[in-house]
C-alpha cells in the first residue's frame, strides 16, 4: 500500500521548503491536504512528482513549487476571499481554503462535479466551486482580496480583472511561446500593476491566449 502521507512530507521537504517558501500555514496546509486524492486515479502514483499533472485538455495540477511560491507571494490571510480559477479537480482550493476565510473555485462543467465532490469528501466547508466560463471568473460572490489563475496566461480577461479588489493581489504563470514567468499584480486606482516573481511554465489555459491580429 502507497504511503502517501510520507510522499507529502518528502514533497514540502525538497519541493517547497527549497524554494523559499518558510511560512508555516502554507507548509502547515501543503502537509495536511492529500493532494493524491484531487488528481485522476491513473495519476495518484504521481501526484507527489516535482512537475506539473496533466489531466486532460490543457489542464493541470500546478507542481508544489510553483504553487506554494505564488502562495507565499500572494500571502493569503484569514479574513480574505479568494478567487481560484480554473481550480482542476479541487486540491488548490482545498489548500487555499486553509489560508483564507472562504475560496470561490471556478471550473468547467466537465471537471466541477469531480472537484466538488473531492471538496466534499475532504470536508472542506469554506470553499465553493462554481461551475462555468473560467475566463467570466465569478463576478456575482466578488469582489476578491486574492486571485490566482491555475494555468498558463497571454492575456488575462478584463472579466477577471475588473473582480480584484482595490489593493488586491492577483497571480498567475505568463507564457511565451515554452517560457514563463510567474507575476503578481496589485490593484492600485483601478489599474493591475504587475511585478515579475520566478520562472515557472503551463499549458496557457482555454480563453487566456493573446488575441491575433489579422494580418493579410
């Protein structure tokens, strides 16, 4: 039988406290979470491997690093409301749920009921995935202290944007072309004002690619 729960201790021990990342209810939340139980069961042998897991149609459970860097950065506190978009099958929200005073996950139908019911099982009363548009985020519960976008991004939707709280924090994985670089942007008069973090990469998620201009 797989122990998973020392997989989780080795995954903190040489993906997360490596990186920088100290703080203890992010490490605290990391170890707790059975990140295993929120990838599809072909995938739970790697659910504690230091790269990305891909689950299917550009979508993917972020590796340890790259999310807890973006959690640290984004320094979640308990009286906060965080918006989790494209959430996959639940274990950033559960995560976060940990952090913050309540998680609005978004996700496409296809993957909401999983995620849902993984939320549910896990006894994660404070986070909420609402099914739909992740590029539409969730204008109705906003708006949000925190944003993070579980996914590579060209451009982010103005949708998104507008839902960040003045002096909110919103982070995601910016690609171009194979490269990318984790930013974090503050809310300031109205306007998001982005600061480069580290290196990471992931596939760009559906609706988040840089519109094209036509040239003939």
């Amino acid at each position: 039988m797989t122990d998973f729960a020392t997989r989780r201790t080795v995954m903190v021990d040489t993906q997360v406290r490596p990186s920088d990342v100290t703080t203890y209810s992010i490490i605290d939340a990391m170890l707790k979470v059975a990140r295993e139980r929120y990838v599809p069961d072909s995938m739970r042998e790697a659910a504690y491997a230091g790269e990305n897991i891909e689950i299917g149609g550009q979508r993917v459970v972020l590796e340890a690093r790259t999310f807890a860097k973006m959690l640290d950065a984004l320094d979640i506190r308990s009286t906060e409301l965080v918006l989790d978009i494209g959430c996959a099958l639940g274990y950033s929200a559960a995560v976060m749920a940990r952090l913050a005073d309540a998680v609005i996950a978004v996700e496409e139908s296809a993957l909401a009921e999983e995620a849902e019911r993984n939320l549910s099982e896990d006894a994660v009363d404070n986070a909420v995935i609402v099914a739909g548009d992740i590029t539409q985020g969730a204008a109705k519960h906003g708006p949000y202290d925190v944003i993070l976008i579980e996914g590579g991004v060209e451009e982010i939707p103005p949708a998104i944007l507008d839902q960040l709280k003045e002096s909110g924090r919103i982070a995601a994985v910016f690609m171009e072309r194979n490269l990318g670089v984790v930013r974090i942007g503050y809310k300031v008069d109205g306007i998001v004002n982005w600061r480069p973090l580290f290196n990471a990469s992931a596939p760009i998620l559906p609706g988040f690619e840089k519109v094209r201009d036509f040239v003939l």
